[in-house]
C-alpha cells in the first residue's frame, strides 16, 4: 500500500446526524496534490474510519453546547492481526500525545473546547490542513462545499453549528448525508 505523504492530508469537519440527535464528526482526508481541493472523503490507512467526534446538546433554557469528544475506530472490518496492531498503534499513538499536549500546554478548558482539541490531533497526526463543511452563504459566495480553517476558524464552525442548533435550524445544508 502505497504512502500518503502528510502534505497530502487534511481533517474534515462537518455535522453528522447520529440516532436521533447531531454530531460535529471530524475525519482523516486526502486533499488533491494540485489544487488543495478535497478527493471525495477517500482516507487512507490506517485513518479509514477513524473518527475524532463530539455531540451537540441543547438545554431548554439555556445555549447549545458539544460534549463528550473521543475518538475510535467505526465500522473496521479486521481482516488480520497485523490489521489490528496498526489500528491499536494509532489509537495508542494519539493517546501517547494528547497526553503529552495535556503535560505541555495543559488541560483542555472543558469538554467544550473541541476546536482546540482537534487542533491537538492535527499537531499529533502532523496533518497541516483543516476543513470545514460550508453553509449555504459561503458556498454561495465560493462555490465550494469545504473551505480551509485554522483552529479558531474550527471554533468558529462550532459556535455557529451549536447557536443554528440552538434555534433549531440546524438546516441540512449543514448535514453531511
């Protein structure tokens, strides 16, 4: 199997409708060597079907807010034992850093800061590049259905997903189906 070179990689994120209530799902992408442009959510080994995820919850009261952010393997067909040892290398090579960023930076500010948990993946995974799913008006205005963020633009992403979830428009624009 071939080698993806780190340049050629990106984190994605978008809504994902779970059961019956919503998640902000951030996978491992490859991006197009030429125009930066995404390769239709193709990912490569051992990423393919690693999730790093959060939930979305409102209170009747009071603001929206994510929770509960993790990471694992879904629907992973183990075909050998050396299938195996690579997923368990990855999963213990994320936890062996987010640990390390924990000791370094210190704690995350809660099970709220999402963006700057993802922003830890990122250095971790050393994958340069984040997207985030468009809303209507920015696709409007590029044409894009993804564009390229930092990870204040991810936090930016959160905020507005959690405020339209809010208000209960959280429209399907937002939903990656």
């Amino acid at each position: 199997m071939p080698t993806i070179p780190n340049s050629e990689l990106t984190l994605v994120t978008q809504v994902e409708e779970v059961a019956m209530s919503h998640r902000i799902a951030t996978r491992v992408c490859y991006t197009s060597s030429d125009d930066g442009s995404l390769r239709n959510f193709l990912t490569p080994e051992p990423f393919a079907d690693l999730v790093f995820s959060c939930y979305i919850d409102s209170r009747e009261d009071g603001p929206s807010y994510v929770w509960g952010h993790h990471y694992g393997y879904e629907s992973t067909y183990i075909r050998t034992a050396s299938d195996a040892r690579a997923l368990a290398n990855m999963l213990a090579r994320i936890e062996r850093g987010l640990d390390k960023l924990s000791r370094e930076r210190g704690s995350l500010r809660g099970e709220d800061d999402y963006a700057a948990f993802i922003g830890r993946v990122a250095s971790i995974l050393r994958v340069p590049t984040m997207h985030v799913r468009n809303g209507k008006g920015h696709r409007e205005m590029t044409g894009d259905r993804y564009r390229t963020v930092d990870t204040l633009g991810l936090e930016y992403f959160v905020d507005g997903v959690t405020r339209h979830h809010r208000a209960n428009e959280l429209r399907s624009e937002y939903i990656a189906r």
